[in-house]
C-alpha cells in the first residue's frame, strides 16, 4: 500500500511560479510511473503531468506544456511540479498519482493510477 501526500499548494498571481511536491511512503517507489492530475470547481480530473519510474520519460498535458516540469528524486521518495507562468485557469486541487509499472493502460487516464494523494489547492487570481 503506497500512501502519497502533496504540499506546496497556495495563492499566487497571474505570471507567478509554485512548486508542488509529493511523497510517497509504504512501498518501493521505483515500482511506480507517477503523474499529477488536476481538477478545478465544476469539472472533471484532468492530466496534467507523467514521469515513469526512472524519470527518464515526461508528458505534459497541451495545456501546461512548456510552463510545468515534471520531475522525481528516487532517493527521496519524491515527485515534484514546478509551474511556471501560472494563469488563472490553472486554479484547481491538484493530485499526485502512482501507477504500477507494468500498468498498460494511457498514462492520461485517472483509472491508471492505483494510488492517490489528498491534494493540494492552487490557486492563481487575475
């Protein structure tokens, strides 16, 4: 059972830069492809982010493409967001997400992911 928990959240300006971070604990993290999902008020969960299991593979969703990095220190247990350029239509609760690594289905899709964290609330006013 992994158990994941972000931080990093806040208010911020249009233009201004946050970066989330996640921890992952309860099981062997390189064991994992993870990805950040995001969902603002009214809509449905979207992707936003994917690393795989050694980092050495990154999407992004069209949306935060050249803004948002992704990025994990396996060491620690960590997965990061840095976002850049943060617009008002960025504002949501945004979640970490762990998936097996031999999970075959898209990387986009919520149902991929085993694991969740609580998320952390972003949001970036005009």
């Amino acid at each position: 059972q992994v158990q994941l928990e972000e931080s990093g959240g806040g208010l911020v300006q249009a233009g201004d830069s946050l970066r989330l971070s996640c921890v992952a604990s309860g099981g062997t993290f390189t064991n994992y492809n993870m990805g950040w999902f995001r969902q603002a008020p009214g809509k449905e969960r979207e992707f936003v982010s994917f690393v795989n299991y050694g980092g050495g593979s990154r999407y992004y969703a069209s949306s935060v493409k050249d803004r948002f990095t992704i990025s994990r220190d396996n060491a620690k247990n960590m997965m990061y967001l840095q976002m850049n350029s943060l617009k008002p239509e960025d504002t949501a609760v945004y979640y970490c997400a762990a998936a097996r690594r031999n999970s075959g289905t898209s990387y986009t899709y919520a149902t991929t992911y085993d694991y969740w964290g609580p998320g952390t609330q972003v949001t970036v006013s005009a």
